[in-house]
C-alpha cells in the first residue's frame, strides 16, 4: 500500500539532520534533475529585491525565506510540513511502528522538491502551490521526468491518492483509490484536508495493507456512504458525521 499526499504551505523549523545531497531523496539517480529545479530556484530567489520576493512567496516578511537551499539543515519531510492534514496527522505522537508505516509508504508531492518519501530530507523552504520558475512550469517537468520511475516504483502496490486535485500535474496514478468527503451532501474543502490526515494516522495504526484492510478500517466521525469503481479508479465516499 503506497499513499500519495499532498505539501502544505506551512512549515516547521525543525532540523535533525544535514543539508540536503543526492541521498537525501527517493530516487538518487534522478537527483540532477532535482537539482536542477533546485539551483533554478536558489538562483532566482536571489535575483529578486525584496518587494519582489514578497510577491513570490505570497508574505510579507519575504526575505526570511532567502536562504541557499543547499545549506540549510533538514529534518523529514513529513515532519517539514505543518498545514491542516498534517496537524491531525499528529505524526510526532505516533507510536514507532506507526510512524515507520508513513516513513515507509507515504509519498508527498512537493512544490519545490517534487515527489519525496515521507522520511526524505529537506530544509525550510517557501512555495506557494502553483507558483512557477522563470520559463519552467514545475509540475510539467516532475511530471515529464519523475512519472516513468513512479510508475515503476508502484506497478506492484496499491495506491491510495489522498492528494488536492492540483497534484495530478505532477503525476497520475494509472489504477487507484481516492476518497471524498461530504457533509450535507456537498464535498467539503477545509475538513478534507483534516480528513486526509486523520485517514493516514489511521491507515498507520492499524498496518492498512490491502484494499479490504483499508475498507473495513473505521475512521472516527467518518460513515461509509458509496464506493464508485471505474476501470482505474475507486472512490470511496464518506460521509462526515455531526
């Protein structure tokens, strides 16, 4: 069982480790191609006067995030990001076992660094999703270079896209499992973000394996309303209690 998940814009200052290198990531024998969005990004951030840079990063107080990505300290990258999922995600309360299953099984598609493994390395950085790099759409190249080794990566496993629909530009999935949540018969935004992270937590508590493991597992607030199934896709449909 492989989960695909989403950044988040947020991010904690934490660092364990060293800065990043070529064993920093899934898939060493792409990493000059990382690298290559990487120095792409080093160099522009720093071309940039400061009300420029503001602009980019989306914030105020750009210049905190001017750094040589190269030589900032690391920490996981499921332990990087701090939105909505990954605060009910509670990685950092979890027992061993059950943070070894994120380590080992979740990949997340990021911005900048493009699809890394939950345990993968990264500094401190700024992204906003979407945001691109002078002449190169960033979800374009991950996907044009990463998709074929992903594919390889997950021909034998079971994926579950726990994704924001954004991240299908950075790679799609050939045969998977999604989910929705709804509330009144709407699919809700916010509250899917917390889902997502509260369906890992899960998943990672009870070993979640098998596609019959991962629909049998019950989910706090969370009701089974329909499963659709196309030639390549299940959706599970949770309805999200009171």
């Amino acid at each position: 069982m492989k989960i695909l998940f989403s950044p988040s814009e947020g991010k904690t200052t934490l660092v364990t480790n060293e800065p990043i290198n070529k064993n920093s990531f899934i898939f060493p024998e792409l990493y000059e191609k990382r690298k290559y969005i990487l120095d792409e990004y080093n160099n522009y951030i720093h071309s940039l006067n400061n009300e420029d840079l503001n602009h980019y990063f989306g914030i105020k107080n750009g210049t905190d995030f001017k750094i040589d990505i190269f030589k900032e300290k690391t920490c996981k990258a499921i332990q990087r990001y701090d939105g909505v999922a990954y605060d009910y995600l509670e990685y950092n309360l979890l027992d061993k076992a059950s943070q070894k299953y994120i380590d080992e099984n979740t990949i997340i598609f990021s911005n900048l660094f493009g699809p890394i493994k939950a345990d993968n390395l990264i500094p401190i950085y700024r992204m906003k999703q979407g945001r691109n790099l002078p002449n190169i759409e960033i979800d374009k190249f991950y996907k044009k270079e990463f998709s074929e080794v992903l594919d390889n990566y997950l021909k034998d496993e079971i994926i579950l896209d726990l994704r924001a629909g954004h991240y299908d530009k950075f790679y799609k999935p050939k045969n998977y499992i999604t989910m929705k949540f709804i509330k009144n018969n709407k699919v809700v935004s916010h509250w899917a973000k917390a889902y997502r992270g509260i369906v890992l937590k899960e998943m990672a508590k009870n070993n979640i394996q098998t596609k019959q493991d991962l629909l049998n597992l019950i989910i706090p607030n969370l009701n089974l309303k329909e499963i659709q199934e196309t030639k390549k896709k299940i959706t599970i449909i949770y309805e999200i209690g009171e």
